[in-house]
C-alpha cells in the first residue's frame, strides 16, 4: 500500500499483492501507519506528534467515525477524514477500486 497527499487530502492506493481490506477502521489505520511511516518523528524532541486516529464526529464534522490528524493544534493542525462515509463504504471502494480517498479538514 502507498499514499499520495495534495492539497484536497490523502489516498490510499493498493498495490499488487496487497490483501483485501475487511473493515473501514482497517483503512483509516493503514492511512495513519503510512503518515507516520512518511512524517515520523525526525527530532528527539518528545513533544514532537505523529498521525492519530481521530473521530470527526466528537468534534461536530459529522457522524462519520474514520480519520486521522498530526497531533498539533492551532494554526499547524491537518486532519483527513472520510468525508464520503454516508454513501460509501472505505474498505469496499478500496477493494473495488484499488484507492480510496480522504479528505482534508
């Protein structure tokens, strides 16, 4: 699996050999590994973030329960979520399509 970010949000594309994904959690937990894998923390400094799980709904985005954000608030916060959840199942469009999108907030 690899992921690709532009200014809209971030994809997850399925490459050859890559297993069926069962669950819409499985994805979003894919989406965070890879973020984490790309951005990792590249200091010692400990309150340096990572990519986190993150549950629009808690927040008032919508009822959708699929994200991630870096772990900083103010000004520097990025969060992805699945903002098509209500017509669309992650795991299945990943399965059916090879990629799956979400977006930036």
């Amino acid at each position: 699996m690899k992921i690709t970010t532009d200014s809209n949000g971030v994809t997850l594309h399925r490459e050859p050999g890559d297993k069926r994904i069962s669950h819409e959690s499985t994805v979003t937990h894919h989406i965070r590994r890879l973020l984490n894998e790309r951005d990792g923390r590249q200091t010692d400094d400990r309150k340096a973030r990572t990519w986190r799980r993150f549950y629009p709904d808690k927040v008032g985005l919508t009822s959708c329960r699929q994200g991630v954000w870096n772990g900083r608030r103010g000004a520097g916060t990025i969060v992805y979520w699945h903002e098509r959840h209500q017509i669309e199942d992650a795991a299945e469009q990943f399965n059916k399509t090879g990629k799956v999108f979400y977006l930036v907030a």
